[in-house]
C-alpha cells in the first residue's frame, strides 16, 4: 500500500532528526582533545560549552525564522549552517579556535530542532502530538545512540578531525532533506507585529522584553504557571542531559581508565534506551497523562546522579546511564507536547523558542561549572551538585503543573 502524503513527510522529517542526532559523534573525543592539545580534561569539556551557548544564543534567532519564514526555510537554513562549521571545526589547528565553529553548529541546532517539531505537530491532530513529538526525540536519541560509537572508532582509528567531517557529511545530507518538505506556515495577527522591532539600542532591547511580556500574557492565565514550571523543568532536562554529554566521558576516562571506543558505547546504550521508549512514551503522554512522564523524567536523573560518582565498572555505568536514557525518552516529547497544549498557535514558534532559551542556560552553565568541580575536586562531584535541582523540578510538575492532556 503506497505512503499517504502525511506519512511520507514524517518519514522525510524522522531522517532529518537522525542526522541532527549524529552531533553526539564529538563526545567521545573530549578526552583525546585533551591530551592532543595539552589541556585539562574540564577545558575540553568546554567543547560542550561552546555548543550549548550556540543553542542559547540561536534560539531567539530560529522563533524568529520558524514565525517569519516557516519550518521550511529553518529545515534548510539549520543544517547548512551545521554542515560549514563542522568542516571548519576539522581545520582548525588549535582547541580555542574548534569552539567558535562549535558555536555555530549550536546555533543551527537550535533552528533545526524547533524547526521539525513544529512541521511535525502541523501534520498530525493534537491527541497525536505526544507520539509524533515522542518520535522525533526517540529518532534523535537513536543518533544520539550510534554517534558516539561511530565517533569513537573513527577517533581511535583516524583521528578526531575525521569526526567532524563526517558530522559535516550528515548535516549536509539533512539540507538536501530540508528542500524536500513542505510545512505549513502560521503568520502572526496584525496585534503582534509591532514586536519585532529591530536594532539593539536600549528602546529595541525594552521594545523586545515588552514583546516577550505580551507573548506571555496570550497564554491563558490558568497555564501560565504551568508554562513557567515546564521552562524550569526544560532548564534542568537539559542540565542533566549536558552534564551526562561533557562529565560523563571525563569520569570513565580518569576514574574508571575507559577507552573512547568503550565511552562511545555507553553512550550508545544510553540512546538505545531513549529509542526503546519511543512508543511507550508516546502512548502515555497522549493516553494516560502528559504528567505522567514529565514528573518521572526528573525524578528518574536526580536517582541516578547521586549514584554515577560511586560507580566502579562498566557494567554499573552503563546501568546508571540506561536509567538516564528512560527519562530523556520521557522528558523531551512530554515538554515539548505540554508546552504546545499551552501556548497560543500564532505565537508557538516564539514561546517554544523562549522556553528551550531559558533551558539553554541549563545547557549553558552545566559543563561549565560541572568542568570547574571536575577540576578542583573530581568527576564525581558535578553529578551530586546537579541532582538537588532535579528533585525540585520533579516536586513542582508534580504539584504546581497543570495536567494538559485533554481526554
């Protein structure tokens, strides 16, 4: 029986999200770039630093794009961008220099990501957001997943520049993809357009803060806290799942004397684990309750995190970072549907982009001060800093967030 239309789009986009995935390919090489270009172990974790502040300082930029131009021209612009970087990241002859290429494939990350969520949710009816968006994270985990082990062999056999190349060789692919989709596109009413004010003198920088304030009071007042609480409960998904990417390849390296190809393993394991729950996370958000795998998916973590610094062996690590992959299948399809449930459909593009803006802070400031600890103290010390922050997060789903789904 031939695709329908719809099924052929989410097929085009699923491929696009496996590619986006395939980032993870650099994790691996955090310890050799250390040892090639004489620097602690937490300096080259600032490699994941210089992605997050790429995905902090883009997010902006791609609700910008997705509520101007549509996911389309994000789908193409995104990727592309990656593509350029990653072959630019592979030259440089010095760490300082690989970060700002980095950088940019952060910033296209982040148009990227917001880009395929929103075509996504455009093909399907609301009580099949939670699957389709469940889909798009498990398929990228699923990048997640083989990154690593594809970056390892190819660091341990190559070297670390041919990482990045072949980063570049999927983000290329992904462009070509873009140009195949055709998304939907939601104009802005005539009340709004005043917000996008350019320039960056104060009066623009207030004009701005004054847009953010109005996209917030569109949203109905008995979910705005509920919005509030999902932006906390994003700032420490991507917390823990950053502190994992940067921390985690440090601590099996020193602590447990693991090499890049058994690293990239246990990475693998972990997105296998994500990809695992691509169904089951995607029949509870949409059938039992999106509660019912927000709450878990930062519970889950802030167990784990407080159990990584005494692991002792593969086996255990591995353990600990299956765990982690449950609650990232649960978490970012959960957040995700959640959010679009509350926010008003002209303004989606802007608020999700605000909310995963905020997260990125998370993003942002987790290798940094988790590479600072690392240093000063051990590996194992950023895990039990992190986890009291996703217990409070878990607390506030659970009691302060509204259920969204409507049955």
């Amino acid at each position: 029986m031939p695709l329908t239309p719809t099924s052929r789009s989410l097929i085009t986009l699923y491929t696009s999200t496996l590619m986006a995935g395939m980032w993870a390919m650099v994790v691996p090489t955090i310890p050799v770039l250390a040892k090639h270009f004489a620097i602690t172990p937490g300096t080259a974790a600032q490699l994941i630093t210089a992605l997050s502040v790429g995905r902090f300082a883009g997010m902006p930029i791609s609700g910008l794009v997705l509520d101007r131009f549509g996911a389309r021209a994000a789908l193409i612009a995104g990727p592309l961008i990656a593509c350029a970087s990653a072959i630019l990241a592979a030259l440089m002859p010095w760490f300082t220099l690989i970060l700002i290429p980095v950088f940019f494939i952060g910033i296209a990350d982040s148009i990227w990501v917001i880009a395929r969520e929103v075509a996504g949710v455009d093909l399907v009816r609301a009580d099949q957001r939670g699957r389709v968006l469940s889909g798009f994270h498990g398929i990228n985990y699923l990048g997640l997943a083989f990154g690593p082990l594809i970056g390892g062999l190819l660091t341990e056999h190559i070297g670390f520049r041919a990482v990045f190349l072949a980063y570049a060789g999927c983000a290329g692919l992904s462009t070509l993809i873009g140009w195949k989709i055709e998304a939907r596109q939601h104009p802005a009413p005539a009340t709004t357009k005043s917000t996008t004010r350019t320039g960056w003198n104060f009066a623009a920088i207030a004009a701005r803060l004054r847009s953010i304030r109005d996209l917030y009071y569109e949203i109905s007042p008995e979910l705005r806290a509920t919005y509030i609480v999902l932006v906390l409960a994003t700032f420490t998904s991507f917390a823990h799942r950053v502190t994992t990417q940067s921390i985690v390849p440090i601590f099996a390296s020193g602590m447990l004397h693991m090499s890049p190809k058994e690293i990239g393993l246990l990475f693998t394991i972990s997105g296998l684990s994500v990809f695992i729950m691509i169904l089951p996370a995607g029949f509870v958000i949409d059938k039992v309750g999106r509660k019912w795998a927000t709450v878990p998916s930062t519970g889950i973590p802030a167990i784990a995190f407080l159990l990584i610094p005494f692991a002792d062996s593969f086996l255990q690590l591995a353990i600990l970072l299956s765990f982690l992959g449950v609650a990232n299948g649960l978490s970012l399809g959960s957040l995700a549907t959640s959010t679009f449930d509350v926010v008003p459909v002209h303004a989606r593009g802007r608020l999700q982009a605000l909310r995963r803006t905020m997260a990125e802070i998370g993003g942002v400031s987790a290798p940094l001060f988790g590479g600072l600890l690392a240093d000063k103290f051990n590996p194992g010390v950023p895990f039990l800093a992190y986890a009291p922050l996703l217990i409070v997060a878990a607390l506030l789903l659970g009691w302060v967030a509204r259920e969204t789904l409507e049955k």
